[in-house]
C-alpha cells in the first residue's frame, strides 16, 4: 500500500500513543496530522509550540512524549523562531520530537542560514528523511532516542512530504526504549565508600525523575540515612514533607553540602550553571556519580567512583547492596532527621514570617503562602518563571508529588511557565494548573493566552506585578545589578487584569493582602469548568532567596 510521507508519520505517532501535536502552522505534515484524526494545539508561535511539547515530556517524566511541528524548509521562519524553545529543550534536557520540513533536495546551499548545522547543535538527533520509505527506520530510531539513554529532543526534517512509500514493506512496531544497569563491581565500591562516609548526602537531578526513581530515592534515603538536595529541575522528586529533606536552595543548603564528605549524586550531570550549585570544596570530598551518561564522569568535578545505569536500577542495585551488607539495618539514623528539619525550619524561617506579612504592596511570599494553602499540594501542578518567581518559589514551595512543581532552566528561557501549565494541564486534566510570573514572563506570553481561550484549558496565570524586574534594579536590599534596565509600566500605569480581562480571560486585581485567598479559590473554581485565569497581584519588590552554592548574589 502506497502512502505518502506525512500520512505514514502521522500513523505512526499513533501507534506511538501521541494523542496530540503542538504546532504553529505551516508544517507539510500537518494536513496529514488533520486527516488522520491527531489533533493539533495550535499555539500562537513556534517557540511555544516547542515549549508546549517539550514541557509535556518533562511533566510526564518522558512516560508521553511531546511532539511539535513548525516550518522549516527553505524559509525556515518558524525553525528560526523555533530555535529558542529547542535550544531550551536540548540544554535542558527534554526528551521531545520536533518535526519540521526539510530543504528540498536541489535546494540546499541557497539560504544564509544552514538548518542542519544549526539543528544539530540543539539535538541529540537531526534526522533528514533523504528517501521516503525511511520513514519507518527514521521514527525508529527517533523513539529508540526519546526513550533510552540520556533524554534530548529529536528533530526530524521532511523534505517532501507527499512522496510516497509502501507502508507494508517495513512495518512499524512501536518502540519500547531500553535501560541499562549498572556494573556489580561498582556497585560494591560504592557502598564500601557510602558506608565508610560520616556524613553523606544525596544529591538528585531530573534523571530521577526520567527514571521513575522517587520511590528507589526516598528507600535508599532512609536506609542510608543521608539528607537529601535536589536540583531545581528535579525539585519534588523526593517528597518535600520528608524529614530529610534538605531543599533545593537556601542557608540550608549550603550548610549541609558544606559539611559532607561524601555526595551521592544521581541523576545529575553535575553541571554548575547559572541556576544551580557549585559544589563546596569538591576536590576534598568524595563524589560517588549515578548517571547515565558516562561522558558525565570526571566532566567537572573529580568523580571518585561511577555508576553507570538508569537512575531506577542504580538506586536499587544500591540499596539492596547497601542492606545485604548491614543485615537489613542500614546505617545508624543517630540524630538526622530532627537535625535536618531544625536546619530547614531555620533556614525557611524569614521567608515563613513573610508569608504571613499584611503589608502592601503585597509581598510575593504572602502570595505563595496563600497559595500553598487554597491548593491541593497532592494534585497541582505549579511553575515559575524565569526571575524572581523562580528564586523565591524553588526556596519555599512545599512539593508533596513528582511534578506538583515543575522547576526548569539550566537556560530560562522566559515564558515558558504558559507552555508548562498548558502541557501540565494535558498531561494531567483534573489537576490544578498554576503558572507564577513576573511582567517579563507575561510579556512573552500575552500572544499565547488566546490559545488557553480557544482550547478551555482552566489554567490559572499568576502575576507577581510589581512593576519591574526586581532582582535587577535598585531593590530594597542592595543597589541591583541593571539599575538602568529594570522599570517596565507597572500596575500604577496599567491595569492588565482589564487587558486580559478585554480577551475573556476571568481576572482580578488585588491589592489587599486578604483577598489573595479568595481571589484564588474563584480562578480555581472557573478553571475546573474549563474557563482559564489571570490574578494580578500588587506587589512590592522583594528579590529576597535562597541563594546557589558557590555563586554570588546576582
Ligand atoms: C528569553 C530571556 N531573555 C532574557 C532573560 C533574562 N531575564 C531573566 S529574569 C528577567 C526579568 C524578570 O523580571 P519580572 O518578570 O518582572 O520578574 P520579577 O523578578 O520582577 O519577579 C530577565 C530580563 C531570560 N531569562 N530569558
Ligand atoms: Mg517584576
């Protein structure tokens, strides 16, 4: 049976269980997508409709794939535009498929700008269907990609879609994804060293939750009984409630990576970046890596002894040598667990006070606060922004489930907090969806509300409005790092609950600390009939958090 390109790719996604691509339009297989009965969330630009895509494979943890389209081909406008959302995903790490139209063969050289060298720096695969009966090896292999080894979005480049194949000759079988376990040996060594620590940590990342490891996490946790840090993007992998829990960010932080000897990393590529920690001293500890990527060995840090496998296996392999070798008892729990709680209520204790705060403009802790207590902490899902929404909510928000919190941004590129709630509120239908933002991040966003109208997605879109970019600025404590940048129009000069509010949002104002709470028990009640919301909260300055090891207060 002969079939075009676009048609076998769009039956092939759903063999592969997609049940929708996001997109901005022009992409040549999207008529297919229409004809073959896969819906399509239209956004309102490219870079959202990779943002959508790729922040429904994180939020699911890689279990759904997200897949996008947008143009390419000669005029590659949409790629272009597209490119800040796949850099995003590629640097961050996000298992999703991006597919756009290729260069037609017999056209390539006739752009400035060269797809397939710009591609390839932002995919762990770029894919150019040169033939058209490939269009089962290459979707193979694409999801062989997404679903094993370490997650990176895939793109793949059609460049004519109407040319056709014999869909019998080659026919697909969807693709399981693979893990690997790791070596006995260093199995062992790492337990001789875990055990042999007097205060070991763990430190987890996002490949715990790629990994479906939160389970495996918290058993090894207990059993070894170390204190537990989590990066910002694996934030909520290891239940926030749990005594030893240190936190993401904060005094905390600093103080228990200061005083290990031994960090169990998982998960992670120990990459310090701009939103993450710069381990203390680490030539004079003893670093055991979990990773699944062993080109993260020795990378930054020098690695003591490696783990090489899914975090899942690993996590177990480690735990069941850990109890083979101490009867079952682990290591002794001495006093850690009051320890860590005392240091993490310290720790939290002047962001707790301000979350009671009556002053005005509202202070943004109150906002989180009140929010923490109007939601169900086991079934919402709340982001950030990037800025200091991101810097005060991965200090203080309390995250019960993976994923309630999704933290992102090795790069920040702002405005993806719509794209997550958007993909959250997909991925996860009766769970309340929160973005939290400042005015940079709904600048960026405002074209892309009319799509939560349009797809009655009750997503809720909090703005901490406070008329500029607070950390960069004068601020309150300090002279700012980008006093003549920071000043935007605040709510002083416009009121954008009535733009908002012009497009069909439900919105409010509130300027008094007591309304919070009923302002957000009304967005949450319009959402659960499908209608979306914006809350625009007078606030004041206060670029106050936790801040990264090992990096000055920027
Ligand atoms: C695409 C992109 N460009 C630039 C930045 C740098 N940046 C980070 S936060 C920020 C401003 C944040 O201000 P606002 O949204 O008002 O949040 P506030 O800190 O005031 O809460 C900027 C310009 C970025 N993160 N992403
Ligand atoms: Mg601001």
């Amino acid at each position: 049976m002969a079939i075009d390109v676009a048609t076998g790719i769009a039956r092939i996604l759903k063999q592969e269980g997609v049940e929708w691509v996001s997109t901005f339009p022009v992409c040549r297989v999207n008529n297919a997508l229409g004809r073959e009965g896969v819906p399509m969330l239209m956004m309102r630009d490219d870079r959202y409709a990779v943002a959508v895509a790729d922040a429904f494979s994180r939020i699911t943890g890689g279990t759904r794939i997200g897949v996008c389209t947008f143009q390419g081909g000669v005029n590659a406008a949409g790629m272009q535009y597209a490119y800040a959302g796949l850099a995003q995903a590629y640097e961050d790490g996000s298992p999703v498929l991006c597919i756009t139209d290729g260069v037609p063969i017999g056209s390539s050289g006739n752009s400035q700008f060269d797809v397939a060298s710009s591609m390839k720096t932002v995919s762990k695969w770029f894919g150019y269907l040169d033939k058209p009966e490939r269009v089962p090896e290459f979707m193979r292999r694409a999801f062989t990609m997404l679903r094993s080894g370490r997650p990176g979005p895939v793109i793949l480049a059609i460049p004519n879609a109407t040319a056709t194949y014999d869909e019998t000759a080659d026919p697909y079988r969807p693709v399981k994804g693979w893990k690997t376990a790791p070596d006995p040996a260093d199995v062992r060594a790492a337990v001789a060293m875990l055990l042999e620590a007097k205060n070991p940590l763990i430190y987890a990342g996002e490949g715990v939750v790629y990994a479906g490891a939160s389970e495996e996490l918290k058993a090894l946790a207990e059993l070894v009984n170390a204190p537990v840090i989590t990066t910002l993007k694996a934030k909520g992998v290891f239940p926030e409630s749990h005594p030893l829990f240190v936190g993401v960010r904060g005094d905390q932080v600093a103080r228990y990576f200061d005083k290990s000897d031994v960090i169990l990393a998982v998960g992670s590529s120990l990459s310090p970046g701009r939103f993450s920690h710069r381990i203390p001293d680490a030539v004079k500890k003893t670093i055991i890596h979990c990773t699944v990527d062993e080109l993260h060995v020795n990378k930054i840090y020098p690695t003591a002894h490696a783990v090489i496998g899914d975090a899942r296996l690993c996590l177990a392999a480690l735990r069941k040598e850990v109890s083979d070798r101490t009867s079952g008892a682990g290591r002794p729990a001495s006093n850690l667990a009051p320890e860590v709680k005392a240091a993490r209520d310290e720790g939290l204790a002047r962001y707790r006070q301000v979350m009671g705060s009556d002053e005005k403009p509202i202070n943004p802790y109150r906002v989180y606060g009140d929010l923490m207590k109007v939601i169900d902490l086991r079934n919402s899902f709340v982001t950030h922004e990037s800025g200091n929404t991101r810097d005060q909510l991965s200090t203080v928000f309390d995250t019960l489930i993976p994923r309630g919190f999704l933290g992102w941004g090795n790069v920040s590129t702002l405005g993806f907090s719509l794209g997550a709630a958007i993909a959250a509120k997909k991925a996860f239908p009766s769970r309340t969806s929160v973005a939290v933002t400042g005015e940079a991040g709904l600048g960026y966003m405002l074209g892309n509300l009319e799509v939560l109208l349009r797809e009655k997605l009750g997503v809720t879109v909090v703005h901490i409005s406070n008329g500029g970019f607070a950390g960069y600025g004068p601020g309150f404590w300090g002279p700012g790092h980008d006093p003549f940048t920071h000043s935007v129009m605040g709510p002083e000069d416009v009121d954008m609950s009535k733009v908002i509010g012009a497009l069909g949002l439900h919105t409010e104002r509130v300027r008094e600390p007591a309304d919070i709470i009923p302002a957000l028990q009304r967005a949450l009640a319009v959402n659960a009939s499908g209608q979306p919301a914006y809350i625009e909260f007078v606030c004041c300055q206060y670029p106050v958090y936790g801040q990264w090891v090992g990096r000055s207060a920027e």
